[in-house]
C-alpha cells in the first residue's frame, strides 16, 4: 500500500463504544446497534485504505463482553460469524489483509475455522490490515505471551520488552499511533494495554453506528495538531533554559 501522506497514521485503534446507547434510542433491541456497528465498520475500513492508514484495528469483543446477556452474547457471536462470512470475497478482492487477535479457546470451532479459513486466505494481501479483536484483552494478551516465553525455557534475564513484544497476538504490526473511543467514556477498557504506552487517545461523544468518514478525518486533523514527546524533549524547548 502506498502511503499518501506522512502525516497520516500508520495504525489506528478503534474502542467501538456506543452500540447499545444507539439502539436504545430508537427503541430498538441491542442487536440492531451491534449491526449498525458493522456497517460503521466498512464506512471507516474504506476511509482508512483512502487515506492511506495501513492498520485499522477493531475493538469487537472483550474478554469481558462474556458477562454480558446470553442472548446479547450469542447475538454477537452469530453477528461476527455472518460478517466475516459475507465480507471475506469483498475484503480479498480489495487486497486487503485480516487478522484476528485475542484468545481462542473460549470460541466455538466454527468461529475459529472461519477465522482461520479469512487469515489464511487474505494473508498475502497488502493493501491495508484489518485487525479484528475479537475475545480480546490486553491483560491476557500479556498474560499469554509470558506463558509462551516460558514453555519456550527463556530465561528470565533473556526476558525484556522486545521479548515481550514479539510474543503478542501479531508482534508484526506497528503500535496505534492514535487510538479513537466513541460513545464518550474516557477508559481503555482493557485494549492493546502494551501497545498503546505512547499512543494518541481521542474520545469523541459520537456513537459508533453514527461514527463515519468526516469524523475520521477530524481524528486525524487533531492527531496532526498533537506534539508527541515519546518522553523526551522537542527539539524548541531543549534549546535554552531550562524553565
Ligand atoms: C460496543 O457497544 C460494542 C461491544 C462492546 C461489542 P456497546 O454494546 O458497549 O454499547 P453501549 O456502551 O451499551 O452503548
Ligand atoms: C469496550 O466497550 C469493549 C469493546 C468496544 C469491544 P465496553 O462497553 O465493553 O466497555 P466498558 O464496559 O464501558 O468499559
Ligand atoms: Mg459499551
């Protein structure tokens, strides 16, 4: 993917939030804010591959979302089998590559084939990454990498950040540089916990299902506006005294 311009992110992280609230206000079961949420999904994976982001990652379902309703969770579930299921020619078609983070175990064997079935087919793509965490945490994220370093007999003074990092979900992607969250609540609620020490937050009051292009474009313009320190000192102020 050719990357139009260098002020653009080169990943960016969505806390999908506000689905519920949607809906409730049109009186309408939660389901069909879950579904609207799909749709936004598409609006902004294209805005994304436009603007030249190579990484959009999606916060679709957390290792805690299992405490919600059964039937909200089921829902959820069918939701994402049937999305990645009618998606899949499309997304290929456009080049572009998905990957799936988060635990395993706890989905069911067809939702693993179907993700299994859309990594294997997309992963030579390159037009843009889709990330989809799904059963996602970023503790358990850390979590399982530790347990990976220590089946694999690393030694503990072997063990430091890059060790760590490498044993994420996908250790290939870049960090966000600049995560969104809907819906207004200022809280990580748990996502890429490791990968976002020095990302961008911006929280909008937009509900996701509303959340399209033209807000895209507004994140980015304020990211563009934001000084990122890393830590250290820009280059004006690290000239003359120090105040
Ligand atoms: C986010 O929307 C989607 C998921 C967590 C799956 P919510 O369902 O959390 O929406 P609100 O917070 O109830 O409005
Ligand atoms: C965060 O939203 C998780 C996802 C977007 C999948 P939640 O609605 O679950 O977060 P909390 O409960 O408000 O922190
Ligand atoms: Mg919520």
């Amino acid at each position: 993917m050719q990357r139009l311009d260098s002020s653009v992110p080169r990943h960016i992280g969505i806390i999908m939030d506000g689905n519920g609230r949607w809906a409730r206000r049109r009186r309408h079961p939660v389901s069909f804010g879950h579904r609207a949420g799909v749709r936004a999904i598409k609006r902004v994976l294209e805005g994304c591959e436009e603007l030249g982001v190579e990484v959009l990652s999606v916060y679709a379902f957390s290792t805690e979302n299992w405490s919600r309703p059964r039937a909200e969770v089921r829902a959820l579930m069918r939701l994402f089998h049937e999305t990645m299921q009618r998606e899949i020619d499309e997304m290929h078609r456009r080049g572009v590559r998905i990957v799936v983070s988060g635990r395993r175990d706890e989905l069911s064997q067809r939702m693993r084939d179907r993700i299994d079935e859309a990594m294997a087919r997309t992963a030579l793509n390159t037009n843009g990454i889709l990330n989809v965490c799904l059963n996602y945490g970023g503790r358990a994220e850390l979590v399982d990498s530790v347990r990976r370093l220590v089946e694999e007999g690393v030694p503990a003074d072997k063990i430091d950040e890059a060790a760590i990092a490498a044993h994420l979900y996908n250790p290939e992607l870049p960090d966000p540089d600049l995560i969104i969250r809907t819906a207004g609540e200022s809280r990580v609620s748990n996502f890429l916990l490791w990968q976002s020490a020095y990302s961008e937050m911006l929280v909008t009051d937009t509900l996701w299902p509303d959340f399209g292009v033209d807000e895209l474009k507004a994140a980015i313009a304020e990211y563009n506006a934001r000084v990122r320190r890393f830590g250290g000192r820009p280059d004006e102020l690290s000239v003359g005294s120090v105040s």
